[in-house]
C-alpha cells in the first residue's frame, strides 16, 4: 500500500530522519516504534505532506498487485503504472488519495457539536456552490441530510448517539480520541496513520481504542501506527519497523523485534514475553 524509500529529513544540522526505507502491506497494521526523539512523528508529517521531504520518495499503491498478470516481460512497468509519488503531497489532497491521519495532540473543533466535528470529514464528497448554498436550495440541504445521517451512523457503531449534539469541548479526553478516529475513517481512507493514540488514555480506554484498529485492520484499511504502548503494539501489529537516531534500526513481526538484541538494548531493556 505504502512503499517509503530512502527518505529524509533535515531540520539545520539535524538529521531528524535519515535514510528510512520501509513497506506497508494491503490491509496490515504496521507500527513504528522507537525512543524519544527518534524521528517517528517527524516520519508522519512527512508522509502527510505537512513536513517537506529533504531526500527520498514515498508511493501509495494506485490498482491491486494481484491484478497484474503473472510472467509478463512488461510487468515491472505495469507496477509502476500502479504506484504514485505522493512526496510532498499536501494532506488536503492526500485525503482524496485515501490517506488519512490522527494527531499525537488532539486537533478537535471544541466550540463545534461532536456531529458537526465528524461532518467536517465529510467535506471532500459534499455538493459546493456558494449561491445554492446561500439560498439553502433543496440540493444542498438534502446533500448535508445525507452525509449527516452517515455521521450519525458511525457514531451508533462506537456508542456515541447519546452524546451527537454535545460539545466536543465538554466531553472526556478517550472521547475526544475516538471522535478525532471517527472522523479520520469517515473519509473513507484506504491508509490511516495513527500518531500516539493510546497518550493520556486510561487501561480501559486503551483497550476500546486497541480493539477499534484491530477492527479497521480487519476491514481491509492499511494502518500505521506510531505507539509507546508495547503491550500493545505486539498485540495488534503485524509489522514492526523500530527507529532510533532516525534510523532504521530493525524491521520484522512483533516476535522478531522483541527478541532482537540491538532493540532490546536500545528501546526495550527486556525481553517481550506474551502473556
């Protein structure tokens, strides 16, 4: 889905990402993981476009590999034809490519209703007239009718429907993590980036948003995530790339990388037993 090669990132004298190459797989959970410092949300920003990439290259898939013919003398052409540079492409138009992302820091509207925070993620398929809009004509009206029923319904399936005209600024801070999730998924995303979403969660709302991207997973969504919670991150991923320095420092299944010495004595200082 994602094929991120030789990139990197300088801030001055700093080499905050150096020469990071990876692959997201179709469907996969693959987490990012490292100390401090270590360049993970920097990655982020700058496969999001909000970062300007100093070097290297990044590449959303376009088609489906497994529609490419097999033995074909061309087919290294064909799978670049399904493949598209999206090296500092802004997240406005990255969202129409089926890229999305949550915040380390919450970036909720808190003067908003939480319905109208999650018709916000609506905007790229909503009608856009300025003069149908200022008459309120019927075109207009039933379209918002329609994308905030959809709203509605993906906050019945995270049990939020009591809660749709609250302000966002009311509510608890897991509340707030799953409203900014919602809205992320209702733009319909083919790769959703999750940068820290179990910070200031308690065991309880960790464990409801855990669940929430196993199940994203499970409906086909390619997802990154960048997490400190280790009980967690070798729970749900299926993938594992560790950064330090901003580095690649290792790269394989959760089991992999929790028995890796190098990782170990960089970020871990144990081994990860599975309970």
């Amino acid at each position: 889905m994602l094929i991120v090669r030789e990139l990197s990132k300088k801030f001055g004298g700093i080499n905050a990402v150096d020469d990071l190459s990876f692959n997201v797989k179709k469907g996969t959970i693959h987490s990012i993981i490292g100390p401090n410092g270590a360049g993970k949300t920097t990655l982020v920003n700058m496969i999001t476009g909000i970062y300007k990439v100093t070097r290297g290259e990044i590449y959303l898939q376009k088609g489906d590999l497994a529609d490419l013919p097999p033995n074909n003398d061309d087919i290294k052409d064909m799978i670049h034809g399904i493949r598209e540079n999206i090296t500092n492409m802004p997240m406005h138009k990255l969202v129409h490519k089926g890229v999305c992302r949550t915040f380390q820091h919450l970036e909720i509207c808190e003067n908003l209703t939480v319905l109208e925070n999650i018709m916000l993620s609506f905007n790229r398929f909503m009608s856009k007239n300025i003069f149908l809009s200022s008459i309120r004509s019927k075109k207009i009206t039933e379209n918002e009718q329609k994308y905030e029923y959809e709203a509605i319904k993906y906050l019945k399936i995270f049990n939020l429907e009591e809660i749709i005209y609250r302000k966002a600024g009311s509510l608890s801070y897991g509340v707030l993590k799953k409203i900014e999730i919602i809205r992320a998924l209702s733009t319909k995303p083919r790769l959703i980036l999750f940068d820290e979403p179990m910070a200031g969660l308690n065991p309880k709302e960790t464990a409801g948003v855990s669940q929430i991207i196993k199940e994203i997973a499970k409906d086909g969504l390619s997802v990154i995530l960048v997490e400190h919670d280790m009980k967690m991150v070798m729970q749900v991923s299926d993938e594992v790339t560790v950064v330090n320095f901003g580095r690649k420092l290792a790269n394989g299944t959760p089991l992999e990388i929790a028995n890796n010495e190098d990782v170990i004595k960089a970020y871990l200082g144990t081994k990860y037993v599975k309970n």
